[in-house]
C-alpha cells in the first residue's frame, strides 16, 4: 500500500526585475496580510532603500541589525513582540533575511524577502544560517511568502558579495553529486525533481559565466534566478541536500580553521574543485568549475581566499568530523591523498 507523502513550501510570489522594490507595497497587498509591517535591516541597505520601501506601508516599524547570531533573533523576537506586526519585511543580504526568517518561524507570522545584494540562496529557502562562536548552523525555517528581487539594486551590490553568490550555486553540482552518493550507499531519500534543478543551476552560471559582469544589470537576473532555483529545490528536497555536501562541511571546517578570511561563497567554490575531482577523477568537471570561478574572478585557490595551503590541507582531512551527513569524504581523507587532489587540481601549489 502506497503511504508516502511530502508537504513542500514554497514563496507564493517570486518577483524580479528592474525597480521592481517599487511594487514591493503591490506584492505584499496580493498576499491578503494583516497588521503593519516591521522591516528588518542592516545598515547599508537601510541607506540604501530603506526610506523607499517604508513609504509603501501605512505605520512601518523597522529593526536594523548589525550581525547574525542567535542572540540577535531573539532580540528581533522581543522587537516584534514589542510592535505586534503582522509580518515581517527582510530587506538586505544574509543577516537580515537569515534573522528575519528564523524570528518569523518563532513568532508565527510570515515575512517577504527584499534582497539588496545576490550573495546566496537564502533569500528564498527555508532554511537559515546562523553563525555561533566558530561554527555555522543551518536552520529549518519556513520560506518567504514572496521575493521581490531588484535587478538595480544587486547590480550595484559590491562585486565579490555576487561573485560569493554564484560560487555557492556552482558548487551545486558537487552537493548533488554527494546526495546521490548518499542515496546510493545509505538509502538517504533522494528527489530526482530537486537534484536535476540544482544542477540545471549550476549549469546555468557555468555556461553563462562570461556573460556575468559587474554592474550589469542582466547579470543579476542570470544570478537571481538561479539562487531562487537553488532555494526552491531546498524546499522541494526538504533538506540542504541540494545545494550542500562535502564542499559545504570544508567550508564550515575553514570557518573554524582559519575564521574570517574568505566568503562562505568562495569557500564553498574552491570546495567544489576538489571534491568534484574526488567524485570524478582527472577527466570530471572539476576544470570546467575552476574555469568558470575564474572567468568570474572568483577564487580558485586557497592563496584567493587568504588561507594558507595548510589550513585548506587541514579542512580537508577533518571536514568529515563536522555533521553526520553522508558525503565523499566519508570516513575521511589522508593528509597525502588531500595533498595529492589539491595540487592535482591546483588549489594549492605545492
């Protein structure tokens, strides 16, 4: 008897587009919520955008945060309950969106995504990432109930933030390829409808990568949509699984190593290099990914990021210890193989 069963949520509106921060009040009217808003920021975006999405709104609150962390969503929490809004506006890049969601998820109401900046797929997923001391915790949270994504305003975005953004979206290809690992080797639920449009994502900004440049606002578009598709096979999947393996885990082990000195991003897209290579030897994608970093000037090797060799060295051989999530890398890798594979693929010189 057939019993399976999946709940999946989704943004009810996705919009994209030039000046369209202009239809924000527009969109939020189609989505029938109650009470006033309270709009969530960070300093920049705040200057940057912040009087013209409150003029939309009849008795605006804004929160604007200065980092991510958990101490932070609670003091949003305590904000929205001082204020009582009916939901909650993220206008910004990962901290408030990442904030917003998860105090959204604790308080009951719903928020809409207003990214500034193209920098990950977390403007449209359900999940969040927080950081805590040398760690980073990804989060199940409910997705936006809309996305308004302004094509002017990401154009303008500081160039490495997007480059960050489309190394995280390449590096799908490697996450994917770790899922059907896990599928294959411990029965771990797969969906052949995310995993094939994570990597139609991938696809999209490798092949597309000498047409992304900066300040051009086409470029955003490519760029945008392809993290809205990134996050909407997150929520299809109902895990991170799309857009998360082994290059995530030694990114989160570079955090711990050597913290501070690269993007998440950029991390994750020299990651990819390398475990691309551990998948498919000398003849997979592992060139056509570094070509494609490089074509956007992103970094391709650990000097790029400003971590030594060793460092990288080291978040290879322990990234396995970091969650029990099934990857290439499980059970661990030798210092001499890590050695091998990275000057084998050139992320490290020697």
């Amino acid at each position: 008897m057939f019993e399976k069963s999946t709940w999946i949520k989704l943004p009810r509106t996705v919009l994209v587009g030039h000046d369209v921060v202009g239809d924000l009040g527009t969109a939020v009217d189609e989505l029938y919520l109650s009470g006033r808003p309270l709009i969530v920021t960070s300093p920049t975006p705040e200057s940057i955008a912040g009087d013209r999405v409150r003029a939309q709104f009849d008795d605006p609150e804004t929160a604007v945060v200065e980092s991510a962390s958990f101490d932070a969503v609670e003091s949003l929490k305590e904000t929205a309950e001082a204020v009582d809004p009916g939901y909650l506006i993220a206008l910004g890049g990962g901290k408030p969106i990442d904030i917003a969601k998860m105090a959204a998820d604790h308080l009951g109401v719903g928020f809409v995504s207003v990214p500034t900046v193209a920098s990950h797929d977390g403007i449209v997923s359900g999940r969040s990432s927080i950081p805590e001391g040398d760690t980073r915790h990804s989060v199940a949270a409910d997705p936006p109930l809309a996305v308004v994504a302004d094509t002017s305003l990401l154009a303008e975005a500081p160039w490495r933030l997007t480059t960050a953004g489309c190394a995280d979206i390449i590096s799908n290809y490697t996450a994917v390829k770790d899922w059907r690992l896990a599928h294959r080797l411990r029965n771990v639920e797969y969906s052949e409808y995310a995993g094939a449009l994570s990597e139609m994502t991938a696809e999209l900004l490798v092949e597309n990568a000498d047409l992304i440049r900066p300040g051009v606002e086409e470029s955003s578009w490519v760029v945008v949509k392809a993290l809205v598709s990134s996050g909407v096979a997150m929520s299809i999947a109902g895990s991170s699984r799309p857009a998360s393996g082994a290059e995530h885990l030694i990114s989160h082990q570079l955090d711990r190593i050597a913290p501070g000195k690269a993007l998440h991003g950029h991390q994750v897209g020299v990651a990819a290099i390398v475990t691309e290579y551990l998948h498919s030897g000398e003849h997979g994608e592992w060139a056509a990914i570094r070509d494609a970093l490089a074509e956007l000037g992103a970094p391709t090797t650990a000097g790029d990021l400003g971590v030594a060799d060793d460092e990288l060295i080291a978040a290879l051989t322990t990234a396995h210890e970091i969650r029990d999530r099934y990857t290439i890398l499980q059970g661990g890798i030798t210092e001499a193989a890590a050695m091998e594979v990275a000057t084998a693929t050139g992320v490290v010189e020697r």
